[in-house]
C-alpha cells in the first residue's frame, strides 16, 4: 500500500478547496503577509533613527510591535483568530498570566537593585589596612 490513506474517505475530499475559496486564501495570505511586512518595516526605520526616541518608548514601540506580530501570527497562520471564544480563553490566557508575571518581575527586580544598589553605595567602605593588610 503506497502513499497517504486515511480512514475517513470523506477527509481527502473535503481538504480540497475550489477556485474561488483558493482565490479568498491567498488575498488573506497576502494581506497578512503585507501588514507583518509593514509593521517590521516601521521597526527598522525606528531602529535606524533610534535617536530622536527615549530607550523606554523604544522598548514599548518594539515589545508592542513584536507581540502584535506574534499574535496576528498565532491568529491568521495557527488559526487561533476563527476558534470559539472558549479555546481561545483557554490558550491565551496562561501566556497573558506569564506575560504580567514577566512585567511584574521586571518591576519588582528593578526597584530591588536601585535600592540594593543604594544601600551598598551607603555602608561604610572597608580598606585593606583596617584589616592589617591581609586578604
């Protein structure tokens, strides 16, 4: 027995689209090929021209940038967009949760080292010759 057979003799047949749904799928292709291609585009201009924007909105105009692609991706190619609201809940909602929780540590950790860092700045130095000269 060569080649793909399947069970369900209905499955090869229904796999196969007509002219006028193969005409819808490749508009939609481009048109999702053309909004990614445009939103990297902006990036690099951004990136070349980086100085006129602060390092904080550059870091919101590419992370934004970067999440917007990765979800039109997961929405138009794994067809996550044309699911039922329950599947995408249940798919989206733990990288949500991550996500915060990657936002959160960022936040905590950063005001943790500025007053880590100050406090070391603060305590009192010690020298080598209050110690007799010893390491």
């Amino acid at each position: 027995m060569s080649g793909f057979h399947d069970y369900d003799p209905g499955y090869e047949f229904l796999a196969q689209h007509n002219e006028t749904e193969g005409k819808q799928k490749r508009k939609q292709l481009w048109k999702v090929f053309w909004i990614l291609l445009v939103i990297t585009l902006v990036e690099l201009v951004i990136g070349f021209y980086n100085s006129s924007f602060s390092p904080a909105l550059l870091k919101v105009i590419f992370i934004g940038g970067t999440l917007f692609k990765a979800y039109y991706i997961v929405a138009e190619f794994m067809h996550l967009g044309h699911e039922n609201k329950g599947l995408k809940i249940t798919i989206l909602v733990p990288y949500i949760v991550f996500i915060l929780y990657l936002i959160w540590i960022c936040l905590v950790e950063g005001v943790y080292s500025k007053v880590y860092r100050s406090f070391i700045n603060k305590a009192p130095q010690e020298t080598s010759a209050e110690h007799g000269g010893h390491h």
